[in-house]
C-alpha cells in the first residue's frame, strides 16, 4: 500500500478524518491555531468514538497508529507536497489572513481538494448541472475566496459524523456522538477519483485493538459516482440544525426536530425534493425516519445555533444557500424563510456588538 500524504485545513472536524488516515498508515498535516498545533506536536490527536456493542467509548490516540501526525499553521505548509487536501474549517474562516492565502495556494496547486464542509464550495456548486453559481456568490461569507479554483479539482464530502470538543478537555480531544459515514462525490478526474477510492478501501480494512481483540471502528469513507449524494445533509440542516435558532434563545437539534414531527417531516421532504429537482436521485438521499431517529441523540443545539449564541457576526449559511437556490427554481417554503429571517436577526445583533 501506498503512503499517502495528505494536507487537512482544520483540527477539530478536521482530526477525525486525520486519525482515520492515521490508522491506515498514512502522513496527515493539520493546519490550526497555534496552539492547537502545540498540543497536537506534543500529545498527538485523541478521538473518543461509540462502538456498537460496546459499553463505553473506544478511545483512538494517534501516538499509538502507525500514520504520522504533524500540525502547524497556515505558512507550514506546502500545497503542491501533498496527494490530497482535505478542507475541515467553517466556511467563513477561509477569508481569515494567512488561510486566504493558502486556500490560494491550494487551488493554484491543481491537486485534488476535498471539502468537508456543511457549506459547498462555490467551485463545486459549478458541478450541478443548472445552477446559476455566480447568483449564489452572497451567501459566502467572502465569496473571492473561491475565485482560483478549478471545479474540476474539487469534491464535497458530507460531514455526517457528528464530532465535538468536550469543554472540560483539552482541544486535542474530540467526541464523536454519531458515527457516521464521511460520502465523498467522486472527482472530475478518473485518477483523482482513484486516490479517494485507494484512501476509503484503506480505511474500510483497518482493525483496531481493544482489550485483546481486534475490532472494526465506525466512521469510514464512502466514494459515490453522484455529485448530489453530499447534498443529501441539506435536508438534515435546514430541517433541523438551523431550526435550533429561535427568536431569543437557541433549542437542541432533537427539539428542532421532534417538537412538531409532522412540521420537521415536511421541511425535510420540502429540501429532498429541491434536490431531486436539480438532479439527485431519491436514492441519494436520507429517508427523514432515518434522520429524526439520529436526531434523537443529538441532545445540544447545532454548532451554528451555538457560534450565533456566542456572538459570532459569521457562520455558514446553508439555510440562506437552499433559499436561494430554490428561488433560482421558482420556489419557496415559509417555514424555511422564517429561519433565514431568525438567523439574519442574531447576526445583525452580533455584528452591532462586535462594531
């Protein structure tokens, strides 16, 4: 097997991807802050993940797999040195100096980048057939940040796991709560599609040691034909992530989702048949039992219900990107309008407190 070596924009999402590739025998470099980087040179990277069957959570620590881990900050790194780019941050901190400028090198580099992102790149927007993508330019934080890139070099991947950082640890720490499945859309390329297949095939045949035995972990990496198979979270945020943001206080995505089921059921299936519209096939997507039956472990608000919460006057807005993309195609949904109006109304606030 081939060592591959890949470069991840992002700890936090960024070091359950990395501890996957780690497992499998690969070199992974992480840009983060700077003191994330400390501890991830130091300590290495620890993913704590629920294993079916099992009591407890099996605890992963880099120090321990066979892959080599290192982390650094924005300048320590040379794009065009890797085989594949994984894009692990939120949307607006690509506009941040210092990641602007590298998110430039990457995609001048021409090697093939893999977004990890709830928000797709604009680039990849440019791969759905019939999307007017110059019209979506306003609902990106900074929308040039995009500008050098060849769709051609870019994937979607959705982020389905769903992973945090314990409060009471420390930030090389991450909690998985939903061992899911990372689906990539495959490249435009054929050779560059073979590099996600050769990485998912690696990561689907690791065993991992638990007490004398050894075991298959959760969260592998799936390779699809479709570009629309990512879009299938669109759904899962619009029906329940950002329905967490309400007038003055946020409410947990299980809340948002089983508060008024029939309510939740119809956004879901509203945004699904959105995307069968555009080309996506019904098996692409997530069928809303599946969903609400996840959403019933998910016991906290959204991380965009949370940055609001927190103050921040930018977070990913998927919810004003499905908005918009409908209205390109005559369509509307009142339930979904309220939310983007709820979500405009706490960065309004946020941004005439941080002016």
């Amino acid at each position: 097997m081939a060592t591959r070596k890949i470069l991840i924009l992002g700890a936090s999402y960024g070091s359950l991807l990395a501890t996957k590739l780690l497992m499998a025998g690969h070199t992974v470099k992480m840009i983060c802050l700077p003191n994330e980087a400390e501890l991830f040179n130091s300590e290495g990277a620890i993913v704590r993940m629920p294993v079916k069957g099992r009591e407890g959570l099996v605890e992963v620590r880099s120090r321990d797999l066979p892959g080599k881990l290192s982390a650094g900050g924005p300048d320590s790194a040379n794009p065009a040195d890797y085989d594949l780019i994984a894009l692990a941050m939120q949307e607006p901190q690509y506009r941040s100096p210092g990641v602007r400028e590298l998110l430039d090198k990457v995609a001048k580099s021409r090697v093939p980048c893999m977004s990890i992102m709830n928000m797709p790149p604009l680039p990849y927007l440019k791969r759905i057939p019939g999307l007017n993508a110059d019209g979506l330019r306003n609902c990106f934080t900074d929308a040039s940040v995009w500008d050098s890139f060849d769709p051609k070099t870019l994937t979607l991947c959705s982020p389905d796991p769903q992973a945090f950082r314990p409060p009471e640890e420390k930030v090389n720490v991450l909690q998985v709560r939903l061992p899911t499945n990372f689906k990539a859309a495959r490249f435009d390329s054929e050779a560059h599609t073979a590099i996600l297949r050769e990485l998912a095939a690696d990561i689907e045949a690791v065993r991992f040691a638990v007490g004398g035995e050894k075991i298959e972990l959760p969260v592998k990496l799936k390779v699809h034909d479709s570009v629309f198979v990512p879009l299938a979270k669109w759904a899962m945020l619009v029906a329940g992530n950002y329905r967490c943001v309400q007038a003055t206080e946020m409410r947990p995505i299980k809340d948002a989702v089983h508060s008024d089921l029939e309510a939740s059921r119809s956004v879901y299936q509203w945004v699904v048949k959105l995307c069968v519209g555009l080309g996506a096939s019904e098996k692409d997507m997530v069928p809303f039992e599946k969903y609400a039956n996840a959403a019933l472990s998910l016991g906290s608000p959204s991380s965009a219900a949370r940055a609001l919460a927190a103050g921040a006057p930018n977070i990913e807005r998927v919810d004003l990107l499905v908005k918009t993309i409908a209205g390109q195609k005559g369509e509307k949904l009142a339930e979904l309008d309220k939310t983007v109006e709820l979500v405009n109304g706490w960065l309004e606030k946020n941004r005439a407190k941080a002016a």
